[in-house]
C-alpha cells in the first residue's frame, strides 16, 4: 500500500501589507503596466511615422532635383545646379551633395570643394547598385549624425553617370519623437490622480471586513476561538463570519482533547534517552522524538505519510520495520548510520497492535552504542597489539636463553671432531656472548614496552587533575634536547633548539610531562633522519589565541601521506621492520598526543617522504607574562 502524504498545510499568518493596500497597488501596477506597455507601442508608432514621412520628403526632393543633377553632370557644367542646391538647403535645410560616379564630389552645399572621395560611402555604393540607398551615420565632414539618402543618376543611354544625395540631421527627428512622446506621456499621466482614487475607495469597501475577520482567525489561531465574528452583513463576507463562528466552536472542544493527549505522548518521548519512531501499517513514517532525528542525522521534522526509506535512508531498519509489521519481534541489532563518524545503533522492532489485535504499525527504539562498540573493538585490538608486541621480545630472549643453555651442558656436544674445532666448540664464547647480547637487548625491549604502557596509563589516569605550572617552553626543549646529544652524535645529525637569550615563553603545563613531549619528537626525528641532516626546533606565539606553537621539522626520510592519520595509534608503526631496528616501542606518538591533550593543546603533522617531517605542537599561554 503506497504512503498518503498528510495534508499539513497552513494559512501563512505572517504580517503582510493590508489587504486594501494591496488591492489599491495591483490596481495601480495593472494601470501603470497598461500605460507604459501602450506608451511604448505608441512611441514606436510615433518614431516610425516620423522616420517615413522624413523618408518620403526626402525621396519626393530628390525626384525633384536629379532632372538637374543629371543635366549637370552630362554637361559638366554645375554652377546652375549649385545655386539650385543652395536654394534648396536654405529652404529646407536639407545638405545636398552631387558626386560622381567616380565617387568625386562636385557640389556640396555646406562644405567648400574639394572634398574626399566617396566612394567608401555606404549610401553612395548602393544608390550606384541598387538605385537607392540609405544610412544613417556620423558624417566625417559636418562631425554630425545624418540620414543620407541617395539616387543614382542615369545618362539617356542608361548608363550610371553618379548620385544625388540628400541628407537630414538625425538630431531633429529624434527632437520631434520626443515631443510627441512627451505629449503621450502627460496624456496618460493625467488619469493617475482619478484612478487612485477610485482604486483607494473600492479597495477599501473589499479589505475592511475580510482584514476584521483576518484579525479575528489570528487571534483564533493563537487559541482565542471566541474572538471569531458573527456575520452582521448579508454579502459573501457575512456569510464567511458566521461560517467561521461555527468552526470555532467546534474546534474548541476537538483542542482541548487534542492537546491533552500531544502533550501526554510528547512527555513520553521526551522523557525517553532512547530514540523512537513510529510508522503505520504501510511502513510510512508517522512520528519520531528528537533522539531518533538526532541519531539518524536527519534534519527537521519530517512529514507524516512519507515512506519510512525516503526519511532514513537505511534499508535495514525498513527491513527490521518490515519484520514487525509482519508480526515478528526484532531486538538487538546493530545498524552503522551512513553519513556520519561511524554512529552504530542498536535498534529493537515491535508491532503496534489494535484492540482486535490486528497490526496496525510498529514502533523501533534506537540507541546509541558507537562509543560501547569502539570500546569492545579498542579493547580487542590493544589486546591483540599488546599481545603481538610482547611475544616477539619474549620469544627472542627465550630462544637466547635456551641456546645458551645448550652451549653451556656438554652433554649435547655433537662428535669429537667438532669437540676439537676451537671454532665451533659448544662452549663458544663469542657466540655466547651475541646471544647474551641479543637476551639483553629484548628484555630491554620488554622493558620499554612495559614503560611506556605504564606512563600511557598514568598520563590517562592523571589528564583531568594533572598539576599545571607555569613552565618555560624553551627550557623545556633545551632539557629534552641536552638528552638526545648522545643519539643525536651517534647518528651525526645536528639539533638546534632556542638559545637562552631568545626570550623565554611560559606555558601552563606539567614541567615533566612536557618534557617527555620533546624527548619523544625530537628523539623520532632523531632516529629517523639520515646521517648529515639536521633536526630545528622553533617556537612561535599566537598572542590572539594565547597559544605558544613549538615547531618541530627534521629533514628524515618523512612519512607516506596514507599513514598520517594514524601514526599517533598506539602499536603503530609506518615500518614495523625499521621501527624496531631502531628501538621504538610503537607507543611514543600515543604518549604525545595523551600529554598534549591533557594540556588542553592541539598537535599536527604534515611530512614529504623524502624531503623531511614537521610536527607542530599548539599549548595554552600560562596567565603569568612571559618572562626572557
């Protein structure tokens, strides 16, 4: 059965203009729309008018000059037709020109000859092509805007022998479109004082009684149903009252009920760690508490009727809704949210049943078990980390122990030959000794491992009451960093760390444990930077945060961008084989990051395999000043 979607709308009670405004203003709008919309098509008709009656006059004067145009140029006698063209521009104010068809220029009527050649003329190329031609352009002569219009002129045997052009300034014609137009717009603009008026006047007959009864259904709204008018007039308005009376009181009494029974179930939920949702016999979602939106990282409040799957958007707890409404009870099974931090619930599946005990919905409960769930997975693997890390130490001492054991009991000498051989005798001394040698290095291996967890827990145990002083940064380096110079010198790589006299920076933290942040940084970078290279350790103030920053890059083999996110994991290692070639027990970046929290500081690292490592660790300024 498909999901209904539930009808959940409302009238939008917002403030708003009043009504007889809006009313007036549509008016308004709709006669300033017309106005303008006619304004403009009137406009273009004005302007087209204008452009073809100039047009037409200009056509009309040049059929009446070309007969002495053509005359002036088949004789070449044009002194007669200057006077024509000069009569004729100080009537009209027309520029006439006579050109060529060579494109020379052999009268004008503003301008003194010569002028340039016309030939690149646009009206003149198609009045010779065409027999007409037109444009309208700025005139290189004059420096105005003209319209030219042009003519070819025909010898009697039909051949071109020039134009006859006649130009207009455009400026004049744009001059009288817009007295025109001017005229329209103060036509039109008059009937705006007479239709705001009436607009104001019907407006208000409408809004009055809808925003009384407007008034009244918010106030009905915000639970005062008695507010709702009686109709005392007989139009549709009244009508509408008295319709709106009734409703209200039949909307009193369902309320009360209604409300009674939302906040008896809301105080359920609420009240509820867990989180609940609840669907209906189609597996559509009907409601939920915040701690089930919470959980599932679903935001807002979904709407009633919408499939259970489109809300959620986890097929297993449809399939685990899917079982209760079947009947069937579900309990106890771990979902991971998609989306989020790895959020693992435990949700459990009921069937809602009615009075005839038919299944009318069901109901699952989720709750939060991500942290008890990293737990367990922590725990196992610390134990498996733990295990793996102690048996090889272990297993190396041993096979020594024994090893040594047989080379000390004569009894599992082999034959009398290898009894002579000086160098392979049982009782070896040099290979005892690498054996002894190899015990001691594991033990002291176990040793450190031990160690470390030791002080791992103790940091743990101690972060939220651990004993904080104000602590000079730089003091501290320089302590940790004077007890690196041995492994510093054995693997020829130079540390520099602040001088005394580069002013001192104080911190609020634990002398001690700050210390073995160094010892555990600057000894990595150490160990892991080939011999010639060099470890820098800086320190930088951040006065706006009150954070002090000790900077700590070497220039080592670096470490692989995959493995960052994980190298402050206890037991990890980037190379297992060469970590423990060099003594590490997997648990100093873990020791750091417990400390630097503890401090409530911060700590990041950012390496180029190849090019070197910088970790940078951020620690809060002590309240007392920094002292030099």
């Amino acid at each position: 059965m498909a999901c209904m979607p539930a009808d959940d709308t409302s009238p939008d009670l917002r403030p708003a203009l009043p009504l007889w405004l809006r009313i007036g203003a549509a008016v308004l709008v709709g006669y300033l729309v017309a106005t303008v919309v006619a304004g403009a098509f009137l406009a273009r008709q004005i302007d087209g008018v204008v452009n073809a009656d100039r047009r037409r006059w200009l056509d009309d004067t040049l059929e009446l000059l070309a007969p002495a145009a053509e005359e002036a140029i088949s004789g070449g006698d044009y002194v007669a037709f200057r006077r024509v063209s000069d009569a004729a521009s100080a009537m009209s104010g027309l520029r006439v020109t006579l050109i060529r068809a060579s494109g020379e220029v052999v009268a004008e009527s503003e301008r003194e000859l010569p002028l340039a050649d016309h030939t690149d003329r646009p009206e003149f190329r198609a009045a010779l092509r065409d027999g007409h031609g037109e444009s309208i352009r700025g005139s290189a002569t004059v420096g105005e805007r003209f319209l030219y219009v042009g003519r070819r002129l025909d010898a009697p045997d039909g051949r071109a022998i020039g134009v006859l052009r006649l130009a207009v300034p455009e400026a004049e014609s744009e001059r009288q479109s817009a007295d025109l137009l001017t005229l329209l717009v103060l036509a039109l603009g008059g009937g705006l004082p007479v239709v705001a008026l009436v607009a104001w006047y019907a407006a208000r007959r409408i809004a009055r009684p809808l925003e009384e009864m407007t008034v009244a259904a918010m106030r009905a709204a915000e639970g005062d149903l008695d507010a709702l008018p009686r109709g005392e007039r007989r139009d549709e308005a009244g009508r509408l009252a008295d319709a709106l009376h009734r409703m209200g009181r039949e909307l009193s009494t369902m309320l009360a009920k209604s409300e009674s029974d939302r906040a008896e179930l809301a105080a359920i939920l609420a009240s509820m760690v867990e989180g609940v949702i609840a669907v209906d016999e189609s597996a559509c979602f009907l409601r939920a508490n915040q701690g089930a939106l919470r959980l599932l990282d679903v935001a807002g409040e979904p709407s009633p009727g919408i499939p259970l799957l489109d809300v959620v958007r986890l097929p297993d707890l449809v399939t685990m809704a899917a079982d209760a409404l079947a009947g069937r009870l579900v309990h106890d099974k771990d979902i991971v949210v998609p989306g989020t931090s790895g959020t693992i619930l435990d949700v459990s599946a009921a069937p809602i049943r009615s009075a005839s005990e038919s299944v009318m919905g069901a109901v699952l409960v989720l709750r939060d078990v991500s942290a008890l769930r990293r737990l367990e997975r922590a725990r196992l693997d610390f134990v498996a980390n733990v295990s793996h890390e102690l048996r090889t130490p272990v297993a190396a001492v041993l096979g020594a122990l024994e090893t040594v054991q047989d080379l000390d009991d004569p009894r599992d000498g082999t034959d009398e030959e290898s009894a002579d051989d000086p160098d392979d005798g049982p009782n070896d001394a040099d290979a005892r000794k690498k054996l002894v040698t190899m015990a001691f290095r594991n033990a002291t291996r176990l040793a450190a491992i031990v160690n470390d967890l030791l002080a791992l827990s103790a940091i743990e145990t101690e972060a939220d009451h651990m004993e904080r002083v104000p602590v000079s940064l730089a003091r501290s380096i320089r302590g940790a960093a004077a007890g690196c110079t041995a492994d510093a010198a054995l693997h020829d790589v130079a540390v520099h760390v602040p001088e005394p006299g580069d002013g001192e920076i104080l911190v609020n933290g634990h002398d001690g444990r700050l210390e073995l942040v160094w010892v555990n940084l600057i000894g990595n970078a150490i160990k892991y930077t080939p011999a010639g290279g060099a470890v820098k350790v800086s320190i930088t103030l951040d006065a706006a945060r009150q954070m002090a920053c000790a900077v700590i890059t070497d220039t080592g083999v670096g470490i692989p961008e995959a493995a960052l996110p994980r190298i402050f994991e206890r037991f990890y290692r980037v190379d297992k084989g060469r970590s423990r070639d060099r003594g590490g027990t997997g648990l100093g970046l873990a020791i750091v990051k417990h400390i630097v929290r503890a401090h409530l500081g911060r700590i990041d690292v950012t390496s180029e395999p190849g090019v070197g490592t910088t970790f940078r660790v951020w620690l809060p300024l002590s309240p007392t000043a920094s002292g030099d």
